[in-house]
C-alpha cells in the first residue's frame, strides 16, 4: 500500500480543474486553485508562515487556470487565469499584470508550452470553437477554429517528429491533432472529451463525460475501461518507478487509481472525503524528484513519490486485490456452469436421450446489411442456418447508438430477424453482435458472437433521384482514376457500384430525406447537397483514402451563406447592445456613489429626511442595475452562441479544402471578420481565394 509523501489541507474549497503549479519567483513551486466567489488562493510553502496562503481577487468566474514559464529571458512563471471574457497573465511576485487581453469566445481551458515550430513557450486559449495562441507579451501568434466548444488540451509528440502537436478535445466527441493551425487528424469518440493528458509520446490518455478513461497510441486505441461516476482529471505519472508512466485517474465519488498504460489494470487507489478536483506534478518538497500532487475539492491535498524498487511489488492495495479476486471467482463460477452444461449435452448424446430442442453443432449464424427504402432505414439481418431460433440480439458499436448498445427481443422468434439501424451520425463501424439462438421447444440457448463492419456513410442510402436535385454543391478537380474512387465509395457508402469510366450516383439522407449526388467527369468531381457539413466529411475522408495532400475547391451553398450573413448582423447587433449596456451600467454606477456620498453627509448631519429620499433613489437605481445586468447576461449568452455558429461555419468551409488551402482559409475568413468585410468573407469561403 502506497503512504503520501506529505499530506496538507487548505481548508478552501477548489473548484474542479482549477488548480495550477508554478514556480512564480523563479525557485520555489506554488499551488494556485481557484475557490468560489472569483477568487484564487497560492499557496507557497517555502514562504514564510503568515505568507503561506496569499488570496487573489479576480472578481469575475474563473473558467481556466494555468501557470508557466513564457518568456525566456525570465525564470519566473507567470499564472494565466481565463474568464468567460477575458485572458489575465499576472506575476504574483510583483503583483503586477504582465498583460490583460479580450478573449470574445471565452477561455474554457488554458494550456502553456512550445508547439511546432515555435521557438518560445506560448499560452494556448481554447474558447467557444476557437484556439487561440499568446506570446509572453500578449501578442496573438495564431488563431483557428475547432468543430465545437474546446473543453481540453494537451501538448504530445504524435507524429514523432521531436516537436509537440496540439491536442483538442472538444465537446462534440472529437480529439483533434493541430500541427499549427492545421488539423493531422481527428478522431470520433462516444462522448463529450473531458480531459486528455500526455503520456509518454506517442501515448496519451483520454477522460469523457460519461466515464470513461482510456490510452491512445498515435489514432489507435490502447484499452478503455468505463464506470458509473465522473472523471474529474487524469495526470500521468511513473508510480511504481518501472521507467514507464502509468495513467492516473480522479473521480467524482473522491477515488483516485493508477492503471497500468498497457492493459488499464488497477495497481493502486485511494480515496479522499471530497471529489478529486485535480493533478499537479511539481518538486514540491524541494528534494529534486517530482511528486505527483492531488487536490479534492475541500481543500484535502496528498502527494506522492515513486516508490523503491523492492516495493514496487506491494503497491497493490489489498482492496484491489480482493476486488480482482472476486471477478475471478464469478468467472470461474460462469465457466463450471457452461461446462457442467456441456456435459450434460454430451452424456445426453451418448444414451441418445439428447433432447429435441437442443441447438445441432452444425448450426451457423449469418450476419449482413440491406438497405430498406419502404421504412427508409438500414437493416441488419441475422438468418439461422438451421431451423433454431433467434431469440434475443445484442449489438455493441461506438457511435451507433445512445448508450453504445442495443437489445432486441422479438416477440415472434424465427430463423432469421431484421433489426432496422438508423446511425446517429456519420461514422465508421465495427458492430460486434451476439445472437441467443434456441429451438422453441428447448429452454437451452447457444450464444453465437458474429461481426459487421457498418460503411462510415451509412446514414445515406442509395436511391434514385427523385424531384429537384440539390441546389447546392462543391466542385474540386482530382487527377485519379474513376476507379479508385469507385472504390473509395463501396467501402464508406452502403453500395456496390460497377467499375465504370464515369461516375453519377445518388443517395438518400436517413436523417432529412435529402439527396446527395456524387459526380466524376473528365477528373471534375462534385458533389450536390444542401448539408454543409457533410460535404466537408465526404471530401475529407475521400482525399485521405487517395492520400491527397492539397485540394481546392469552389463552394455554392446559397441557403447557408444568406444564415451565415444574417448571423454576423446578429454578433454586430449583440456586440452594440454590449456597449450601450456597459455605458448605461458604468453612468448608473458613478450615480450611485455620488448618492452614497450624499446620503452619509445627510446622517452625519442629522437630515434624516433627506438620507432616506438618498437611499429610496439609490434602492431605485440598485434595482435597475440588477435588471441591466440580467440584459446583459442574456445578451453575453446570445453572443457567445452566434460567435460559436460562425467559428463553426468557418470550421466547415475549410474542411472543404485540404492541406494549405483549408490552412488559408481560416486565417483569411478571420481577417475579413476583423475588417467586418463581409463581401471578401463570402468570396473567400465561395471560391477558396483572398
């Protein structure tokens, strides 16, 4: 069993995530967390004693915290706390501000290092769909957009060049590479990414809403394991001092546990009274190895070193040991019952007394996809070779359905059964399924296990055109065979489409009955649809099928570029009713104090009368402030969502382009916003070209 190093508490609450780790006089580490009603807390250990604790009064939300060193001239860190609003850079040594910048799309998490090809540390601001990068300064070195609001970062060698490509983790369930501005890859999980984590590169861990906690190596999964609480943060950190980092995991019921990076098995936990709120990894003991520090909620902080080698063999807590003990044992218990059944079976053949419902050895089960245009879904059918019935269906996808499986009990068993699938999204699949198969008369099933790999486009099917073809399209030139491309499409699209010299076919949208025309002539394709966005998927995952580096193309979409421009008029309009608020709030404000003023002359005067005309006006204004603020707490809200659907759209069009064309095509549509050149923006979106 594994002892703290040291063991502290603050007694101040820690809002979860909030907590950083610099060395802000150039020696000695210090914890800031940030605690309710906007304040932070430092606490420095190698201070004196009454200057233990220092508190912080940032006087807005706190919605990001971070520390590090950003100017390399200097060896003093410098904490950056984010707002909804706002990015603060402070020297706490000095107490003094290193700089102070607007952030309009918020700073939901900040991260601090090199990236790319960047010779400084930069401060990395992940917003409202928006990544935004600050030298030591303050200057902006790069902004770009992501497909939703970025709820986590990290910095990893993933492509093992020796420079660190930017992790994002955002909530619409995607982890995306950044190598600068430009997106290596992406990949789909099941949820909402919560927390991500370098490990030891190429590996990194990940953490989502709904509990679970896994190791990536480069884009494939290691393991993943899930539970029924919330992870509150994950750290790596070389516990058992075997040279290799495990992956350590806080959680909501106030457990902490080290898994192994290879398998994900447990090797030690512990549990704290609160919530874990974070990790930190610092020297905080000043005794040249790092210890991995965790933080709960309440303010309980534990730390820990590796242990000696001769004990590295006892850090499994007797608990986990009991634990896997007992799984072992239900494992055991189920595999004598199936055995025990088997023999039974056997004996029963000897004596020929087998019993007629029992499932013959020859029995096999079939598994293939059917599209299904009268109830306008997919099909996955299972037929029984035999005459056994199918009576219960399990089937476990990722991305598939809501809880990432689905039972089905038919209520008239037969031979074979279609179970209609319609995907919630667009995304590639392998469905394992397990069919019980039994004969009616018996009251014995046979588990039959099958796999079906689902076509990443299975939400279109194929149908022919009927009524208007799509007004809206993108058209690129591509210099490859109609073959390959053919095959491209029978791999991600529920078809099998002939070698042909050309290419026109049409598909239907389960999600909004709408077409979707693929074409290829004279090495011009295009592709007719009204969905924005999944013209943008098509043309990504196709020019990394055919390992196409640079594509550009020409977009038409009309009904979406007309939303596109009466939501810019909506972020003008909530950006004037911003000023006009704050202006009438800061007027109210100076009126108040003058009342204030007012009001105590008339007590210490004794004009009672008169203070209390004082007070009843200042009670007016105070109400009126009140309402103000919720006006402008609606309109910050409407902001912030309109800003959201532009970083997207913009997000969108360049995933219509490949390589440094969709690279260009950020950096110019925020240009044109900046300049509120609104004929450039759409020009530069339609056609690719400033």
């Amino acid at each position: 069993m594994l002892i703290p190093a040291f063991h502290l508490s603050l007694n101040n609450t820690i809002l979860s995530g909030l907590v950083t780790v610099g060395k802000f006089d150039g020696v000695h580490p210090s914890i800031t967390c940030a605690t309710s009603a906007g304040k932070l807390f430092v606490h420095s250990p190698h201070q004196k004693k009454e200057h233990e604790v220092k508190f912080l009064n940032i006087n807005r939300a706190v919605s990001a915290l971070s520390a590090g060193k950003l100017d390399p001239s200097k060896e003093q860190h410098v904490l950056l706390v984010g707002t909804h609003t706002n990015l603060l850079a402070y020297d706490v040594e000095n107490n003094s501000d290193v700089f102070f910048k607007e952030v309009p799309d918020g700073a939901n998490v900040i991260a601090v290092g090199q990236i790319g090809t960047f010779s400084s540390p930069v401060a990395i601001v992940g917003g409202n769909c928006s990544i935004q990068a600050f030298s030591h300064d303050g200057s902006e070195i790069f902004w770009t957009v992501t497909g939703d609001n970025v709820t986590s970062l990290a910095l990893c060698d993933v492509d093992g060049d020796s420079e660190s490509e930017l992790l994002v983790g955002s909530e619409d369930y995607e982890i995306r590479f950044f190598k600068g501005e430009e997106v290596l890859s992406e990949l789909t999980e099941t949820d909402r990414v919560t927390a991500l984590c370098n490990i030891q590169s190429p590996k990194y861990g990940y953490a989502l809403a709904n509990g679970t906690v896994g190791v990536y190596n480069k884009g494939n999964r290691v393991w993943r394991t899930k539970t029924k609480n919330t992870v509150m943060s994950i750290e790596s950190y070389d516990l058992d001092n075997d040279g290799v980092p495990e992956i350590i995991t806080g959680w909501s019921s106030g457990r902490m546990d080290v898994r192994s990076i290879k398998d994900g098995n447990v090797i030690f936990k512990d549990t704290f009274a609160s919530p874990i709120a974070a990790f930190v990894k610092a020297d905080y003991r000043m005794s040249g190895k790092k210890q991995l520090v965790c933080c709960s909620t309440d303010g309980d902080i534990r730390g820990y070193l590796p242990v000696e080698a001769e004990k590295a063999g006892n850090l499994m807590d007797v608990n986990v040991h009991e634990e896997a003990l007992a799984v072992l044992t239900q494992k055991k218990q189920e595999l004598m019952f199936e055995l025990q059944t088997y023999e039974d079976n056997i004996k029963k053949l000897k004596v020929g007394n087998l019993d007629a419902g029992t499932v013959s050895v020859d029995t096999k089960v079939s598994c293939r996809l059917e599209t299904n245009l009268n109830d306008f879904c997919m099909d996955l059918v299972l037929q029984s070779s035999t005459d056994a019935q199918i009576r219960c269906v399990i089937i476990f996808a990722d991305q598939i359905f809501e809880e990432e499986s689905l039972v089905v009990h038919p209520s008239n068993p037969s031979p074979e059964l279609r179970i209609p699938i319609k995907p919630l999204k667009n995304a590639g699949a392998n469905m394992l399924v397990k069919a019980l198969v039994g004969h009616k008369s018996s009251s014995q099933c046979q588990v039959f296990e099958v796999t079906q790999t689902l076509p990443k486009f299975t939400t279109y099917l194929p149908c022919p055109l009927k009524g208007k073809e799509p007004e809206s399209y993108v058209s690129f030139a591509i210099s490859e065979r109609v073959n390959r491309v053919i095959m491209w499409m029978n791999q991600v699209f529920l078809i099998d489409h002939p070698m042909n010299n050309t290419l026109d076919v049409t598909f239907i949208s389960l999600h909004d009955n709408k077409p979707l025309r693929l074409t290829l002539q004279n090495n011009e394709m295009t592709i007719k649809t009204d969905d924005f966005e999944a013209a943008g998927d098509i043309i990504q995952d196709l020019a990394t099928y055919l390992g196409v580096q640079e594509l550009e193309s020409t977009a038409h979409f009309p009904t979406d570029m007309e939303a596109f421009r009466h939501l810019l008029t909506q972020v003008d309009e909530f950006n004037a009713t911003r000023l006009r608020l704050t202006a009438e709030m800061a007027d109210n404000s100076n009126l108040i104090k003058n009342l204030v003023v007012r009001s105590e002359d008339s007590r210490l005067l004794g004009d009672i009368k008169t203070m209390k005309r004082y007070y009843s006006s200042l009670f007016d204004i105070n109400r009126g402030l009140i309402l103000e603020y919720k006006k402008r707490e609606s309109n910050h809200t409407g902001l912030l969502e309109a800003l959201k659907k532009v970083n997207q759209f913009i997000q969108q069009a360049a995933r219509l382009r490949v390589g440094n064309a969709k690279t260009r095509i950020i950096s110019a549509c925020r240009t044109a916003i900046k300049a509120n050149n609104v004929q450039s923006l759409f020009k530069i979106i339609k056609s690719g070209k400033v």
